[in-house]
C-alpha cells in the first residue's frame, strides 16, 4: 500500500486551532503502519467524549466544540480518519473500504484503551462510529448522535444521491468550498483554506473520493450484512442515546427516527433538532456543547 502523508506546514496558524496533534499506529491487512492522529485535550482522568467526523471534512470540524468541552473539564478526543486531516492517505481509491475503516479505528480505540466514553458522530463519523459502539458497547456510556445513519442497503435520500453525482464527477474536489456550502453559515476563506490544508494535490483525495461510494445503500454494497448485525446490538443498547439532528440537512433529513425507534436508550430522552445544515458543527457548536454536557451531566 502506498501511503501519502500531509505534510506538518500545512497545518500551521489556522484559525481557531491551537490543539497539538497526538498519533498512534495501526496495522493494515498487508501489514502497511498507518499513522492515526488525533485532538486529545482536557484532563486524563475526567469524562472523556469521542468527537467523529465524516467526510470530507476532517477534526478542525470540532474546534470550538473541543473548546468548549475542555472548558466544562471533560477529556475531549477528536480522531482523523484515515484519508483525511493529518492521518495518513492510502494513494489508491481501492485501499478504502468500509470495514477497513472499521478495523483501522477499532484498533486505535482499543489501542487507547479508551472507556466510559460519551460519543458524537456525524456523517461517516456516525457509520464508523456506531460500529465501534457495536463491536465494544461496554467502552461507550452514551451518544449523541447527529446527521448520519447506519444503512442497510434500503436505498437513499435524493440529497445523498445529488452529493453522490457530484463528488463522482466534479473534475477536482474543492473540499472547504463542499465543507462550507453544506453548513448553514457561509465559512470564512480561512476556514475554508483550513479544510482544505491536509490535501496539496487531487492525489490526497482518494478517500474523500471514495467515500461516498462505500455507503450501503443498495443490498449489493459492501458491509450491509455487517450493519445488521450491528444493528442488533444497538437494538440491546440501553445507555443514554439522544438524537441531535439539523433542521437543514437535506442528506439525512428523517434519520433520526430510526434511532430514536430501535435504540431502548433513546426512549424519553431529551432529542433535540438543532438549527444548521449538514455540517451542523459549524452552525451551532455552542448547543452541541449544551447537549454532550447535559447528557453527562445527566448520568454522573
């Protein structure tokens, strides 16, 4: 596997991100050292939420949010997936899969050791996220969860399938520009150029690429068997869950109600529709913060 990594200048004076980034290895399955970085702030022994973001955006996605939540005193830990941020970029779109995502987080997770944990997930942060509530419950107590899913092969909304045609056919990808036009707000050229930092070259890109052609839409992709037997666990899952979903998100708009419905920890919690597009972090970080806060706050 080749294997592209971003250079450190990239990642230099951006606005609102003062966090000094953190790394652990994983094993690919050809036995490839894929470096994983990550945002680990706030004190070791606290509370600690799991931030996770989709595609194609990348940690800085939670600035203010890691702010936020370190301010309250919680340990906040905030992953690049593989592909994307400062982690390392496999060069060929065929090294991206699904369950090889899965595998990679899974082992920096358990390589972290990390437990009692409060997640939130959107976008593929939500289909990689979820899994690894799946396949280790007992490390997770409690979720938020915001614009995403965990599909089973039943089709998909018409705003997934316009972000589907685009991102197969757009000549070149302009990540911050996708980044701002999916959020509520218009982001400033800084923070756009910051979304735009871990990839120099279309070269870098093959997982923001590749990415929206992994999701287990049809009963043909890859990992519908593997959601449904996650599913089954999350069926059994009685930690606090609370639904976070935007009122702009035309990708995910409905979803909420799966979870709400099939999760016994979501009964009569407190969900809340929040105001913003699909990349809600950018529109509303501050009720993000409200939310994660009062659900721990509730079980502690």
């Amino acid at each position: 596997m080749q294997v592209l990594r971003t250079a450190d200048d990239r990642f230099t004076n951006l606005p609102d991100w003062p966090y000094a980034p953190h790394y652990r290895d994983v094993i690919a399955a050809d036995g490839t050292t894929l470096r994983v970085a990550y945002v680990d702030e706030g004190p070791r022994d606290a509370p600690t939420v799991l931030l996770m973001h989709g595609e194609p955006s990348w940690s800085y996605l939670y600035r203010k949010i890691i702010a936020g939540l370190a301010a309250q005193g919680f340990r906040v830990v905030a992953p690049d997936l593989i592909g994307f941020g400062r982690s390392d970029k496999p060069a060929l779109r065929t090294d991206y899969t699904y369950e090889r995502h899965v595998d990679w987080m899974s082992q920096w997770l358990t390589g972290l050791d990390l437990t009692d944990l409060t997640l939130f997930c959107q976008d593929w942060g939500g289909l990689i996220g979820l899994r690894l509530v799946a396949a280790y419950p007992e490390r997770f107590s409690g979720l938020v969860i915001a614009n995403t899913g965990l599909p089973t092969g039943s089709g998909m909304t018409p705003g997934f399938k316009a972000w589907l045609d685009i991102s197969q056919n757009v000549p070149q990808m302009p990540i911050g520009a996708f980044v701002s036009g999916g959020s509520g707000r218009d982001l400033s050229p800084t923070e756009i150029a910051a979304y735009d930092a871990p990839f120099p070259d279309e070269t870098y890109k093959e997982g923001a690429r590749q990415f929206p052609m992994l999701v287990p839409v049809t009963p043909e992709h890859g990992s519908v068997a593997e959601n449904l037997a996650a599913w089954k666990v999350l069926e059994a899952f009685d930690k606090p869950v609370i639904t976070a979903f935007s009122d702009g998100d035309a990708i995910t708009r409905g979803g909420e109600a799966a979870f709400q419905s099939r999760i016994p920890g979501a009964k009569g919690q407190p969900h809340v529709t929040l105001k913003g597009g699909h990349f809600l972090q950018e529109d509303c970080p501050g009720e993000i913060v409200a939310v994660i806060d009062g659900l721990i706050r509730a079980r502690v």
